[in-house]
C-alpha cells in the first residue's frame, strides 16, 4: 500500500501557529528519557494513545508538522471548522478540520498540545491499521529534543537535551556510529539534507509514516538505470549506489513515483526526491537530535540502545 501521511496545507500550519499553543513533549517535567513501546504495522511505529475517552494508536510520524493530526473517522470530535484540503501521500483527498484540542494521552502520559488540533477522515486506512486508527503524532511533539527509534527492541525513546543539542544521557561512542548526517527543518517539511546515488545529486529527507519514496523525473531514471543504479518492478525500485552522512548503502527499497506526475502530491512537485522512511528506518536503528540538527544511525548491537 501506497504510504499514508498527509500533506498539510500551509495555510493550515499558519493558522495555528497563530494560537497560544503548550508547548507538545513527549516528556513529563523532570524526565531525562522515557522510553515509548510501539507496535509495527505495515513497517510503521504505532503508539498507545487515548483521545478523550477514546483509546486505540497513533502513528508515530515525523512527517506530520503539528503535534497531533486526528482521525475524525475514529475520534467523535464537535464539527469544527473547515480550514482545507490536502492530499495524502497515496492520494486520496483529505478535508481538514479545526477542533478544539480534547485531551490526549499518549503510552499513559498526557500530551499537551495547542489549544486548536487539526482532523482529517483517514477511515479509508482503519482496513490495515484497525479501527482504532486515531491519527498522527509528529514532530512537534519531539523536536525539543532526541529521540531514538529501534525497531530491534520495538522502543521509541525520547531523550532531554539542552537548546545546543546535549543529552541529558552520554552520546553514542565512535564505534557504535554507522553515519551522522545534518539536516535543515524547514517548518511544515520532514528533517531535510543532501545525498547522492552515485554521482546524481538530489534532495534527501527522512520520515517515518512514509515506507519510502523515489521523486525521478523520466530522464533521471533513464540515466540511473543505464548505470545499473536502479532496478525499477512496476512502483517498487531498488537503489545501489546511495550516499550520505559519509556512508554508501545499497539495495535501498522505495516506491517510485514520477516527478511531476499525477502520484507527485508535493508542495513542490516536479523535482528528484529520496525519502527515506520505515523500510530503511526498520534495518537502521537511528538518533535524531532535532537541536543539534543530527540523524545517527547506529549499530544493531550499540549499547546506547540498551535499556535504560
């Protein structure tokens, strides 16, 4: 299935960020680090969460710019207003609503949020997610912070740092490090930086409700494949050849998609993409430092995933 992450009109980003909003963190006052199980569903990391008096999950899903993006289908929620129309990422129309923030629990913990919250009716998903389904948790919710994201042990886990970037935990050593990148957040888009397959340079951002998408314009595809850098079945393509953070990967695995094409559901449509999302993220356990501006993918064995 196509991934499922809704694209935000900005307008809607705008609107809220007008409002008196607490400040969203998945930590309780005087937390260093908490870690958060999650389940996996169709390779995304799903959360406990109760909405008001409802319980079910939520994905876990940097790709979101608000805290929290509701599930209206799953969570009685008043009317609200109409404040726009996206796309999701599949392409299916997505109406957005406006609603006074009810409260939110996420693994046991309330999550303060802005006083306004943002809806869409994502029922056409409740088939592979369930019909406890309630939304999305995304960056705004970890971004004054680290979090680490281990599939191995299924543990998301939030971690304090300073307005510089320092953990409130030692940091990784040298050995445990497989590649550190630097990103750009650019407000309403996923943690942004360059890459290469091969010698083509082209945009990278990482996003965990997304399995993993490939932008190509027709003639980018045409020259990757006759350097036997991409192998394309129908949607599904394989990359060799992948460089970032000073490291080169291979077989990477995403959806294809034409840049500019009626799939291309971007703000900025038309231009050569790489996102990485939960099918690397799945093989990569990784640290996100969001004032440091850093992803660090870590060994499968490295002892700062160990339990605290």
């Amino acid at each position: 299935m196509a991934p499922v992450k809704a694209s935000i009109l900005r307008a809607i980003i705008a609107l809220l960020a007008t409002t008196a909003a607490a400040q969203a963190d998945l930590l309780a006052d005087g937390q260093a680090w908490r870690e958060i199980p999650f389940e996996v569903v169709d390779q995304k990391p799903m959360l406990a969460a109760r909405i008001g008096d409802v319980s079910g999950r939520m994905m876990f899903d940097t790709g979101t710019p608000e805290a929290v993006f509701l599930n209206r289908d799953a969570v009685p929620l008043p009317e609200g207003q109409m404040a726009g129309r996206g796309f999701a990422a599949s392409g299916q129309a997505i109406e957005v609503r406006v609603h006074d923030a009810p409260e939110v629990e996420i693994a046991g913990l309330p999550l303060a949020t802005a006083p306004l919250v943002i809806s869409g009716d994502f029922g056409f998903v409740e088939e592979m997610f369930g019909a406890d389904y309630l939304g999305f948790v995304g960056t705004p919710a970890v971004q004054e912070g680290a979090f680490t994201l281990d599939y191995q042990r299924q543990v998301l886990t939030i971690l304090r740092t300073d307005a510089k970037g320092r953990m409130a935990v030692p940091p990784p050593p040298a050995s445990e490090v497989i590649a550190t990148l630097t990103f750009a957040l650019i407000p309403g888009e996923q943690p942004t930086m360059g890459a290469f397959i091969g010698s083509l340079p082209l945009v990278l951002d990482f996003d965990t409700g997304d399995s993993g998408t490939l932008y190509l314009r027709a003639e980018t595809r045409a020259r990757l494949e006759a350097e036997a850098l991409l192998t394309a079945t129908g949607e599904t393509a394989i990359l060799s050849g992948v460089t970032f953070g000073g490291t080169t990967f291979d077989g990477l695995q995403v959806r294809l998609v034409e840049a500019g094409g009626p799939q291309d559901k971007r703000p900025w449509p038309g231009s050569d993409a790489l996102r990485l999302g939960a099918d690397f993220l799945s093989d990569h356990s990784s640290l996100w430092n969001f004032p440091a501006g850093t992803i660090t993918l870590l060994r499968p064995d490295a002892a700062f995933l160990a339990p605290r």
